[in-house]
C-alpha cells in the first residue's frame, strides 16, 4: 500500500482529501484485514488507500512518535548524512519501542 502510494500518490489530485464510499472503503478494510489480493493501483483502490492508512495510524493505541523523545527525533532529523540520518532513527524507533513497551 506504501509503494502504491509513494508511487501514485503525488500525481493523484487530492488523494488524502477526497470523500469515498463508506461501504468501498469497509470493503477493502476488509479485504487487507482478510489478506486478500486487492489492486492498489485501481483508481477506487488508490482513492481509498490512503484512508486505510489514515485509519490503521488511528488505531494504533500508542503514539507513533513519543514526545519524551521529541528532542531526539528533530536531532536526527538534523544529521547531513543520509545514512546517520537513518541510522540515528532507527535508534529513536528502537528507543520509543522501549518506552511504549514499558507503558504496557
């Protein structure tokens, strides 16, 4: 879905904000949940795509990015190196995983 996304996405006007179809979107929400093959790349699949995205971020009952560590993650974000720049947050993902493991 992230590829399709990434790839479709820009040139698709107004993917994020754009209404569907209640019932298509349960439909793929399903499909996905179900681990059917869906077509992504179909125009009502990549109008609906982002939502899914949008309500599986929602779901998670944690907060993606901790705010104890917001200090480091705009540290990382300043490395010049590509690599650093990942490698340091991979280490803030490692961090934060610890952190909401720790809330449970």
């Amino acid at each position: 879905m992230l590829a399709v996304l990434h790839k479709e996405g820009p040139s698709t006007e107004g993917v994020f904000r754009r209404a569907a179809s209640g019932t298509e979107f349960r439909e793929l929400r399903e499909a996905l949940d179900h681990g059917a093959d869906v077509d992504l790349g179909s125009q009502p699949a990549l109008l609906l795509a982002p939502l899914a995205l949008r309500d599986f971020l929602r779901s998670i009952p944690a907060k993606l990015l901790v705010t104890d560590l917001y200090e480091e993650w705009m540290a990382a974000m300043q490395k010049s190196g590509k690599e650093e720049k990942v490698e340091e947050l991979k280490a803030q993902v490692w961090a934060a995983a610890c952190l909401s493991r720790r809330d449970w």
